[in-house]
C-alpha cells in the first residue's frame, strides 16, 4: 500500500472535517481483481476513483505517474492490454512489433509503467537488458519462465496521454488475447496519481476494545497486569505490513507505546489505554510522547482529508484508576516461648519478620511489618569443682557433695531459666609426669617452666579450688640440625639436578619428606636426596621423635627459548617482475648467541638473510647456543605468474550509418587491475587516447590489444578485425498473378523478395496493408498505390520502389447451426452444421477455426469439432466468385480439474532426511480423477495426493479426469556439500612438556561449524572444541565437524 504524501503531524491544527471514506488503490482493492481472460477473446476490467481533491488531470500538479501491472499470460506475444481514463483517452501498455510464439505458462509479470519523460529500469534476463518501451517480443531476447519486475514506458503512446479530463470515475484495462488455446490472468493494476490528495490506501484496523472493563486497583497491583484482546471483524491487517501498539493517555497528553499493557509500574493517577494500528513504513511518522493530544484528536486527524499516517485507532478505551497505598506500620516486639500475638485475626508465636496484609475498599491494603522474636527457656551449664571443704551455692540452693543438680530461675525477661551444675568436690591428690619435648618447647607445672632434659619434683600450694597437688616430672628434650647443598641451575641441557640434606639428632630416628608446589620431584621424595627436574621452590621436613625441622631450596632454571621470526627484506610473492625473494630472520630473539638453520631450496641455509627463486614453505630452525634451546617460525613465499587473458571483442566492420566504432577490449580479465594498449597493426586509425578498454576507430583495418596485470607485471594480446560494410539494397517488388481484386481474389500478394542486396535488411509498406508489414512480401484488399522501403540496418542505407495494384467488383447461404452445443472431459465432440447451408455442384464448403479444433473432413456442410471456441462455415460459389460466412460457439463444459500443491519447493538436510509432497489443495470433479506422481525420468512414483521422498527430485503432480489433465510441478533439493574435517599432520609432543597443540585449522571455518576433538588415545588437555587443542601424552585424536546449517557431521 501506498500513503498519500505525509504532512508533519502538528495536533494545533488539525481539520476537524467529518471523516472520509478510504480509497481503494486498485483493482484487487476493488475487488475486481484478480480477473481471469480467456483464449481468443476481449474482455475489460475497471475500477473507480471517488474522492479525488484534485479532480482535473489537465493541472500541473496532477496526472498519471505510474501505472503498475501485475499479471500472467501463458502465450505472452499474443496479449494486447489498454488503459482507458474516465474521459476515454487510451494509451496501449502492451503489444508486439513483430511476431513470436513464446509459450510462458510459468511466467508473471509485476511491473510499473512510468512516464515518457521518465527513465525507465528493464529486468535483465539471462544478462539481455529488455527494451525500455514494453514489447511482448523483444528482438535480442524472449521473456522466459519466471517472475519479471522491472519498469517500462508503454508500448504505444505515454503516460503523458492523460493529462486531459476528470480523475474521478472509471478506469479501465481492455484485455485483447488473440491466443487460440492460452488465457491468463490480471491479479492486479493501479493508476498512481501525482497528487493523491483526499484518499488514502490505508488497510489499519485497530479493532475493538469496547468489551473490555475498566480497571480500579492500587499501585503494583496483579490487576493492573491488563491483557487486553482486540476485537475484529472478518479481515485482520497483514502484520507484514501493520504494527500494532497500546497509546497510554493521562491528563490529556500522550505519555507511552506500550505493547506490554502492564500498569503495575505507574504512580497513582488515572490512565486511558486505547489500540493503535499502524503502517510499520509510517512508525517514524506516530505523534511523540509528551504530546498535548488524546485518542480522539488521533482518530479525527486520521479520518480527516490530510491524515498525518497511515493507522487506525480505537477510542473506546480502557480506563485504569491507580490509588496509591497507605503507609506501612512497623512493628517490633518480644514474647516468651507459649505466648502469641495477633494482628487483626492472625496469630504469631515464632521469631521472625512477618508481612500482613489488612483488606481495605479500593483495591489498596494496609501493610504491616512485624518483626518478632519469641524468647526459648534459658539453659545454663555449669561443670566446676570445688575442694573438699568448700561449697557451690546457685540462687538460693547450696550444694556441699559432688553430683548433678537442676535448678529453676526466672532471667531478666521475665521467661525461665534453668541452671544445670555437673559438681565435683576434689580431694588432695599427687601426679607423675613423663613428657617428651621439641628443642624450643616448654612444659610447665604450675607457674615454673621447664626447657631442658632431667627429672623434677614441684609441690602446688594451691590448685584452682585452692586443693593441695604434688607434681613428678620426667622431662627429655629432642634436638635435630638440618642443611641443604645448594643446587645446580637447570637449562635445556641439564635438565635434571639432585637436592641433598645434612641432617642430625639427639634422639630418635630420622625420617625425611620432600615437598613443591611449584617444582616437579622425580625420585622417592623420603629419601635425603632426591631429583627434580623442575624449577621452583622445595621444601624438606626432618623428623625425630615426632620433633620436626624444616628448611627450604631455590631451584633456577635457564631454559628461555629463542623466538624465531621468519620475515622477508621485501615482496613475498614471485612475479614476472620479481624473480627472487630474500627470507630474513634477524629479528629473532633470544640469548646473545643465536645460530640459524633454513630448510629447502635457499641460498645459503645457515644464513639469517638467503635467497630463493622458488614459492614454497621454508622454515628456519634459531638456536641459542648457550643453553641449547631452540625455536622454528616458518614463512611461505607464493608466485603469482598468471598472464592476464587480452580479448579484443568480436570482428566488426564500418557501414555508412555508423562511420565511426568503438572496439571493446571490457571482455578481459582480470577487469580492474590491468592496464590497456591499443596499436594498429594493419592499416587502420585509432581516435585517442589508445590506453582505454573501448578505444574509437574510423578505418578499416587489424588492431593489437596488449593487456599487462598490474599486479605481476605479465602480459597477452590479441587482434581484432575491422571491416567496411557499406552494403546498399534495390528494391523490385513483383505483383504475383493475379493481379485484380474481385470477389474470388479478395488479396492481391506484393514481393519485394527478388530484391538485390537484402542481407540484414528491414521492410517497410507504404499504403493500406493488410498483412505482412515487416516482410518482403505484403497482401493488400484494397486497390491503390503501394511503395516498399528497404532498410539495411547494419548500413544503414535505404531504397524505394512502387506499384499500383487495381480493383474489379462486378452471393450462396452459410448456416453453421444454431446449438447450444458444448465439450466437457466426458463429451470429447459435437456435431455442428445446420439445414439452410446451401448445397450444389458448383457449391464449396470450408469448416475453419480460430480457438477450437476440428476433426476431418471439413469441406462439407456438416463437421465435429473435438474442443470449444468459435467455429465458421464459409460457403463459397465457385462461378461468381462471392462467399457466405457463418459462425456457431461450442461452449467449454469442462469440469474444473487443477492440480495444486503445499509447497512448491523442498529441502533435504542430514536433519530432514524426507520431505512430503502434499497435492492436497487440488480441485477435482465430484467423485474424483485419477492421480498420479512422476519424477523427473518420467516414472510413476505415487498414486495418492500426498506422500513422502528422501530423494532430491523434480516431482510432477498428474491428475486426470476424462481428456482432461492438470499438473503441478515441486522441486526438492539435496545438500550441496558436506562440511570439510580436516585433523592436521601428525605431531610430536614437546620433551619438556610433554604437551603438543594439534592443527585442524584447514577444516571449514564459519559461525556455522562445531568442532569435537575426541582421544581415542591420549589426554584433551583444553580447548577440545576449537580447531586447536592442547594434548598431553602421545596418542591418537579424532576430530569431528558439525555443520549446523545443515545438521550434517564429519570426522
């Protein structure tokens, strides 16, 4: 659909005129489209304009500036479509200049005409640019099968032709179809006015949402969560082209979009919620929020004569008042545990933060926050002791002997308490003591401290109950000394070094453990020494009589690989022009000590900076002598040595209508990065400047093309020839007996075919032909002058002769029946003929046709025609010369019989291994026709209207019934390719790592592709679904490629 054009959308000022109807945009607007015609008939189609401000097509501003066509024709040179104004000035979009029979059962055609003084735009077809002005059979090339677009200026006449009469009324496509077996059909056309002021093509419908309630709830209410369903009628607007929103209002002003109705987020207020449908092309063109405006300032500038957009709103719209909630009351408070506490008639008698919610009218509840805690029976534990004199006193109870005792309090809160008192009553006692200790540790007894080895006795005055206690003590004290030999630092070389303790004790045995967290032991590590192989920091633990000491090493390591850099001094692509490349690695890096080595063809191999004169990969192996450590970088050198292709175009010649050509060098490859040079090598004269790809030439002669690729500096020619043609043509035309015209001759034939010098020419007849304009040979029906113009058009040159052809016209009865008669898949043929046709010796009888068929004999009064159309009997007296025509219509009685299909076309994935074919939508006669499915070999795959394949195929559907067949053809595809896995060379993994990086980075790469690395040997370290995993451990590894496009996988 098409808008009018848009005026900017200021509310201050909209009309306030009544609404007005909407206009239809065409044929099938008007629903008189689409409009199927018939073989070998003229029919015509209309619609009509009402409401156009601009009623004048004679004023400037107004006209016709376009006209689109969509349609289809199963014999398309046959078809002649005219457009008729109001006023009756006509002006044929289509039609032929010459005459073809180019059967285009399968083609459509949605096209726009446009004014002459407009340039036109032509479907290109097969690479054939189609003439600018519509003609059924373009002379380079035929319209094919398919679906052409594209705009035409009209066949005969222009658009222009228009500009007279009103623009209101009737518009009409005469629809002239001369084919005697094919028909087609007009799905649409629409006129497009300059000014289409005072209608809008405009298919909104917001529907209705009358039958919706209004809304009364609080803020953040479940009910202000609206799912609104808009009421339609029988046609619903295509989403394709029609959005659909919510206009929020409040306050008389415009304030949100919303496609989400949910009103829990807005504040306190009152809210209109009305539907908006709109042309998705017009969403820029919606009133912005903030605006000043409601729902029936919308409605009146839609419906007004200059709406702002394309849309349609509904004005009866939801109301939703919103009241704000009262303020929370919190609450805070302590019971004991069996006590409760309500609010209202809830009840609480456990800790915690608790929300309620008191009813209230409106839709808005009071809220109450509590936070509660419930205090449990206090339980204190009492485990002491007390000498044998003494006593325990808890609250009021005294307690003299040892045992357990419960007692009963009540603590600050007024809850209970209760006091549980384990008791000892202690008697003098004496303790011996053995105790082993570490160097540094310190026993006590009492407040005296002990640190060395012996045996000591130490009487306490007093324990902690003030009780007599005589301690024996027999103490020994372990000692340990630890050192480590410092060790040697690891390199590439020396990859491997031995740590070894000095250890000693006073007591015990000695035991040994070796830690790292960094480093890497590779011997027992309980033993004084052991090997390591890694740097980092190792730990020892010596042990005596459960005593430990500790001590720690630094392992070094200088094993920094070089990095090796392979680069080159200069280009790295050998040319016609570059013969040898220098590889560079001296910006590798590393130790100050770094030999080289390059492989293959080099000059010198142990250089940094050799030559070479071949493409290929070459790697350099860089080595720091100092510590053995290595690195390889590799770099490929490519060559380039492919001549540009030099084509000079076609051999053309010179003729006096062009005196003066272009050659065409644009067919060389590659375009855009050669260059041009053009000499003449035989005679012949190049116009300057002779570098361009289509040079001038003015003589005859041989011209050199050389083309040099810019890029490797190589060349090619070629040659092409140029002629002169300056062919004329003499015209004769020949008059073949006879030569009179009466009422047997009712033509009289002109040759001009015994003309000289005709190749490559074009005919022209002067005067009233009736058949064979364009020819050599032309029929006239009428006596007078006639001239022949003859044409050569690579020449351009012309002749002219004439002739005079003269006339002498100094009548039997045709009845070909009266019917009805008709044919029908069942009724193959009828008898046609009446009794009034008159009969005699001197009496001949001809049967003819022009969309029917007819079966033989048909030179007699009577025939059978085997299909319908319009039949003629011609009676002709053979002594006077005259004749007698008469017509009867065998009516088509054909039951209806067409094949149709889901989908026309398939696709078979390693995920969708079979497609149905589904002729379901088919139309047959009551009681059904046969059915049948063929592949493209021709073989009966199916008898049913719907079944499955797995093969890609083009499938017809055949149905039959009686004579009469239909077809409709689907085609399934298969998948192009499988995805391409590719798990790289073998490797090796690295001596000091044990680890090695695999390369499957030549698989198919994309967006598209999973990868799956798995070990059928070995260890996946990380990155198992990227082309570049890390491995650990030799082994073998498998790699799968999945292509999610298609859903095909391969290892």
């Amino acid at each position: 659909m098409r808008l009018i054009p848009l005026l900017i959308f200021v509310f201050s000022i909209l009309s306030t005129a009544p609404p007005a109807s909407g206009q239809n945009c065409g044929c099938a607007d008007d629903e008189n489209c689409p409009f199927a015609f018939t073989p070998n008939t003229t029919t015509t189609v209309c619609y009509e304009f009402q409401d156009a401000f601009n009623n004048d097509l004679a004023d400037p501003a107004q006209g016709v500036c376009g006209v689109s066509l969509y349609f289809e024709d199963d014999q398309i040179g046959a078809l002649q479509l005219t457009l008729t104004s109001p006023n009756g000035t006509s002006v044929q979009l289509t039609g032929t200049t010459g005459n073809c029979n180019n059967w285009t059962p399968l083609s459509a055609w949605d096209i726009l005409f446009v004014p002459c003084s407009e340039m036109c735009a032509p479907d290109t077809i097969n690479g054939c640019e189609l003439p600018c002005t519509f003609d059924n059979c373009p002379v380079d090339c035929l319209w094919p099968n398919a679906f052409m677009s594209g705009t035409y200026l009209p066949f005969s006449g222009c658009l222009e032709d228009f500009n007279t009469g009103p623009v209101n009324g009737q518009w009409c496509l005469e629809i002239e179809n001369t084919a005697q077996f094919q028909g087609g059909t007009i799905f649409d056309f629409e006129v497009i006015l300059c000014d289409q002021s005072g209608f809008m093509c405009c298919d909104a419908d917001a529907g209705s949402l009358a039958f919706q309630p209004d809304v009364d709830a609080c803020e953040g209410d479940s009910a202000l969560q609206l799912t609104p369903q808009p009421l339609y009628g029988a046609v619903v607007p295509d989403t394709a082209l029609y959005g659909y929103t919510y206009t929020v209002f409040s306050n008389g002003n415009l304030i949100a979009y919303d496609t989400m109705t949910d009103f829990r987020t807005y504040t306190a207020g009152t809210y209109q919620l009305c539907g908006l449908s709109f042309l998705l092309d017009d969403s820029l063109q919606l009133p912005p929020t903030g605006s000043a405006i409601s729902a029936v300032d919308i409605y009146n500038d839609l419906y007004g004569p200059a709406p702002s957009f394309c849309g349609d709103i509904d004005t009866n719209c939801i109301v939703i008042n919103i009241a704000a909630p009262p303020p929370v009351v919190a609450l805070m408070d302590t019971i004991c545990a069996g006590e409760e506490f309500f609010i209202g008639t809830t009840l609480y008698n456990t800790t915690g933060f608790f929300i309620d919610t008191i009813q209230s009218a409106g839709g808005c509840d009071s809220i109450v926050h509590l936070d509660l805690t419930v205090l449990q029976p206090d339980t204190t534990l009492i485990d002491t002791s007390i000498c044998n004199d003494e006593m325990y006193i808890v609250g009021a109870d005294t307690f003299l002997v040892s045992g357990q005792y419960e007692v009963l309090l009540e603590n600050q809160f007024g809850c209970d308490s209760l006091v549980l008192l384990d008791l000892q009553v202690l008697m003098p006692f004496e303790t011996n003591l053995t105790e082993i200790i570490c160097l540094g540790d310190t026993i006590w007894v009492g407040s005296v401290p002990y640190t060395q080895t012996g045996v000591f006795s130490d009487t306490l005055l007093t324990t902690l109950h003030h009780c007599d206690s005589v301690v024996h003590l027999d103490l020994t004290v372990v000692e340990i000394s630890l050192s480590i030999d410092p060790p040697q630092t690891l390199t590439c070389l020396t990859t491997q070094t031995t740590l070894t303790a000095n250890a000693a004790t006073s007591s015990g045995t000695l035991t040994y453990q070796w830690t790292t967290l960094d480093g890497n032991i590779t011997s027992p590590a309980n033993a004084a020494s052991v090997q390591v192989d890694q740097p980092g920091m190792y730990y020892l633990s010596v042990t005596a009589a459960n005593c430990t000491v500790e001590d720690s090493v630094m392992v070094e390591q200088s094993a920094q690989d070089p990095v090796a850099v392979a680069l080159t001094s200069g280009p790295d692509v050998l040319t016609c022009t570059v013969t040898s490349v220098q590889l560079d690695a001296s910006s590798s890096s590393g130790g100050p000590n770094l030999s080289f080595l390059w492989s293959g063809n080099v000059s010198d191999p142990g250089s940094p900076a050799p030559t070479v004169t071949e493409p290929g990969i070459y790697q350099v192996l860089v080595t720091d002598t100092d510590n053995g450590c290595t690195d390889t970088d590799v770099i490929e050198i490519t060559e380039n040595i492919t001549p540009p292709v030099a084509n000079a175009g076609a051999d053309t010649s010179l003729s006096c209508f062009e005196p003066a050509i272009f050659l065409n060098g644009s067919a060389s490859a590659p375009m855009g990065n050669i260059s041009f040079q053009w000499e003449a090598v035989s005679s012949g004269n190049i116009i300057p400047p002779a570098n361009v790809p289509n040079p001038g030439v003015d003589e005859a002669g041989v011209y050199q093309l050389t083309v040099t690729d810019l890029t490797n500096g190589c060349t090619d020619t070629d040659l092409v020839g140029v002629s002169n043609n300056m062919s004329t043509p003499m015209t004769l035309i020949d008059v073949a007996p006879p030569s009179i015209l009466n009422c047997v001759v009712d033509t009289v034939f002109l040759d001009g075919s015994n003309s000289q010098n005709i190749q490559n020419v074009t005919f022209e007849w002067i005067g009233n032909i009736a058949l064979g304009q364009g020819t050599p040979v032309a029929a006239v029906t009428q006596a007078g002058t006639y001239s022949l113009a003859i044409a050569n058009t690579q020449t351009g040159c012309a002749d002219t002769a004439t002739v005079e052809v003269f006339a002498n016209y100094d009548t039997p009865v045709a009845d070909a029946g009266i019917g009805p008669d008709a044919i029908s898949c069942l009724n193959t043929s009828e008898d046609i003929g009446g009794i009034g046709t008159t009969i005699g010796a001197n009496v001949e009888h001809q049967w003819t046709t022009t969309n029917g068929m007819l079966t033989p004999p048909i030179d007699g009064p009577f025939a059978v025609a085997t299909a319908p159309g319009l039949y003629y009997l011609t009676v002709t007296n053979t002594l006077s010369g005259c004749t007698a025509i008469d017509s009867v219509v065998v009516d088509d009685a054909t039951e209806t019989l067409e094949a149709h299909v889901v989908e026309q076309t398939g696709e078979l994935t390693c995920d969708e291994t079979t497609f149905l074919l589904d002729g379901s939508p088919s139309v047959m006669p009551p009681g059904g026709a046969g059915i049948s499915w063929y592949n493209s070999a021709g073989e009966l795959v199916a008898s049913q209207l719907s079944f499955e394949t797995n093969d890609p195929d083009s499938f017809w559907l055949v149905l039959t019934f009686g004579a009469c067949t239909d077809s409709a053809l689907v085609t399934v595809t298969g998948i192009d390719s499988l995805p391409f896995a590719d798990a790289g060379p073998d490797g090796f993994v690295d001596c000091n790592t044990g680890q090695a990086i695999l390369n499957g980075t030549n698989s198919d790469t994309g967006p598209n592709f999973i990868y799956q690395w798995t070990a059928i040997q070995g260890q996946i370290i990380s990155n198992e679904t990227t082309p570049s995993p890390t491995v650990q451990g030799v082994g073998e590894y498998e790699l799968e490629v999945t292509d999610n496009l298609t859903g095909c996988t391969v290892t």
